[in-house]
C-alpha cells in the first residue's frame, strides 16, 4: 500500500507536492502503527517508559523539550513540548526517552502533534528499541527516489520543527552542492531554532 503510493507520487513532477504527498504518507503510517498497535503501551495517560520513570515526573509519553548542561550532557532542565495537543486524550505517542533530547512521536491530530513533525515521529526511545521497534526514512520502498541521502538526514534531525519548515529544508537541500560528509559533519540538516524559542522549565 505505501510502496503504491510513493510509486504514484514519483509521477508528481512538482518537487514541493512530491516532498509533501511523501511526507504526509509516512506519517499517516507511522501514527497508524503506533496508534493501532500501541506500541508505546499507553494506559492511563503513561507509555510503558513513564510507569516505570521512578521520579514519576513524566506523563503522556515523550513530547518534552530537554535543556542540557554542555559537558556532561546532564538534563538541567525539561518542559512540555509546545506543540503537544490536548494530552488527555492522546494515546499513540513515541517520543524520546530518558538518556537522549527527547521529543514525541504522536498522533498529528489535534489530540497529539499539532505540527506534524516527521522527525519525532519516527523516533523510538532506547526501551522501545529494545523490544525490536525501529522506524528509519530509508526502510521506506523507493524513498531514494524521492528524497536523496541529505535529504534523508534532514527527514531524520528536524525534532520541534512545523512540517512547512521541514518541506522548505528539503527543497533548499535539494539546491545544495555539499558532499554529504560536510553536510553532517557541518550540522547542515538541522533547522536553526529562531533566537525567540525560549526554553521555559516546568517549575
Ligand atoms: S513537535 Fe515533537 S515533541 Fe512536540 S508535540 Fe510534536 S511530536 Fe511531540
Ligand atoms: S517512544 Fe516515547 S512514548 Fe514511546 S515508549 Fe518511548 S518514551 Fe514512551
């Protein structure tokens, strides 16, 4: 069925509503196979990893943004995602868990991710690894011919950012004419937090 679809969007020749047809078919399978299977194991509120966070400080899964002190990666502080919808009733999440920034994976309804962010999507917390649950853009069939290996990478690093500045990335990465290791090794995938994304912690 995804292997369909990503074969009709090659047949788009509009860069932008290709990026974003493939886009949105990858999340739409990502919230489904979380949101179907649970495989966060949500119950009452909690993934499997928050029942078991002995500081009980975590609920909902893992939509936080973590602050860090710069050596020694300690988290100093942590906050509810700003983009998270209505906590309460969401149920798919997959987000970052505790050793790693963390970030969510939920729903992009307005019940989970209010901004349909394909990077937290796809991410899947250490103990959620280790159960076997791994999702990468390049297990997707036929994604080397839509997107190409930086492109790959921007899919892949953009945590807290809107879909729209996602899709611009991709298309100014399209442009670019850096080798690939000077992108990664200059950080050039990453979308730069504007300077007014203040990090507030819970008190
Ligand atoms: S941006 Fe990421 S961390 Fe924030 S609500 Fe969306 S999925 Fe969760
Ligand atoms: S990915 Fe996030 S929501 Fe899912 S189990 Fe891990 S910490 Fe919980």
């Amino acid at each position: 069925m995804i292997a369909t679809k990503i074969e009709h969007a090659l047949t788009t020749p509009n860069d932008k509503e290709r990026y974003e047809y493939v886009y949105d078919v990858i999340c739409s399978y990502l919230d489904k196979e979380f949101g179907s299977k649970n495989l966060c194991e949500f119950a009452d509120g909690k993934c499997f990893v928050n029942r078991t966070d002995e500081s009980g400080y975590r609920k909902g899964g893992c939509c936080y943004s973590y602050q860090y002190k710069f050596f020694t990666r300690k988290i100093v502080g942590r906050t509810p995602c700003k983009y998270l919808g209505d906590t309460k009733t969401y149920s798919t999440t997959t987000v970052i868990a505790g050793d790693a920034p963390s970030l969510i994976n939920e729903t992009s309804t307005a019940t989970g991710c209010t901004i349909s962010c394909i990077s937290c999507k796809l991410y899947v917390c250490k103990p959620l690894r280790k159960k076997g649950v791994t999702f990468k853009i390049s297990d997707f069939p036929d994604i080397d011919k839509v997107f190409n290996k930086k492109q790959i990478k921007v899919l892949e690093s953009n945590h807290f950012r809107p879909k729209e500045q996602i899709i611009e990335k991709l298309l100014k990465t399209k442009k670019g004419i850096m080798p690939y290791f000077l992108f990664v090794f200059f950080d050039k995938a990453t979308i730069k937090k504007p300077k007014n994304d203040a990090f507030k912690p819970v008190k």
